[in-house]
C-alpha cells in the first residue's frame, strides 16, 4: 500500500499526517509507504515548519528528516490513494488526473471537511496534530478493510 498526504506547501499539514500514519503503520507493522507532497513548488527541498516539527516531536513523531516536494503527475501512478487537506488543494489535484482511476484515488483527508492550514495561526498546531492523529487511526482501519 502506498498512500500520499498533499497540502498546499507540504511544510505543515501534510509532513505530519505523512509522519503520524508512518509511526502508526511501523507500530502495527504494516508494510506500507506513506509520503507527502505539496500543490505549491515554492518550499521544494525544505524540511517542515519548525512549528510542526515540534509539535511531532512533543508527541513522539520524528518529522524533521522529510523534505517537501511538488505534487507530480505521475504521483497517480506511484500511489494507492492521495489524501489531500483542504478543498484547494483537492481541485489542483484533481485538476492534473489523466483518467478516472486517477480520480478515484484522491481523497479529502477528512472526508467531508477540511484540516486548517496552521501556518499562520501557532495555535492551532495541537489541534491540528490532534486532528490528524485521529483521522490517521481511521485511515488504517478503512484502508485495511478495503484491501
């Protein structure tokens, strides 16, 4: 299984649902690839928002080795499923898929919602990392029923 987390600059959001499912898949001993990237190309290269890489941290996820990279095309051949945090980046997304297949595997990451970008709000980092860490626990169950 190989599943992708998207954000908009992948320094926030995505690097830690990709670190928090990759913890969680390495706990259960899953042998799955979990990786992130980002709509935007402005950050390629650059580790998470020292903001995210410390609120990992405070609950035992290291994400401070991941690097951000732009969301490619050929993403949809590389990947099971793509989960991306906001509606935004869900349509830019979208907007490069070749074929239904393609389609089916992105996702909104929390379904019918969205996960708020904390980049300029330090406050909302904790709940964030709560929120994903919740929706994480859920992913493993649905992905596993399906396969």
């Amino acid at each position: 299984m190989k599943i992708l987390m998207v954000c908009l600059g992948n320094i926030c959001r995505s690097p830690l649902a990709h670190g928090i499912l990759k913890q969680k898949v390495k706990d259960r001993q899953l042998n799955w690839v979990v990786e992130s990237a980002g709509t935007g190309d402005w950050h390629i290269g650059e580790a998470p928002d020292r903001r995210a890489i410390a609120i990992a941290k405070k609950y035992g996820v290291d994400i401070s080795d991941q690097r951000a990279r732009h969301f490619q095309p050929r993403f949809f051949d590389e990947y099971d499923y793509i989960f991306v945090m906001d509606r935004q980046n869900f349509a830019d997304v979208c907007a490069k898929v070749q074929n239904t297949a393609d389609l089916d595997k992105v996702q909104l990451f929390l379904e019918d919602d969205v996960v708020p970008d904390p980049y300029f709000d330090d406050n909302l980092f904790d709940p964030v990392f709560q929120m994903i860490d919740k929706r994480c626990s859920e992913v493993i169950e649905k992905v596993s029923l399906s396969s």
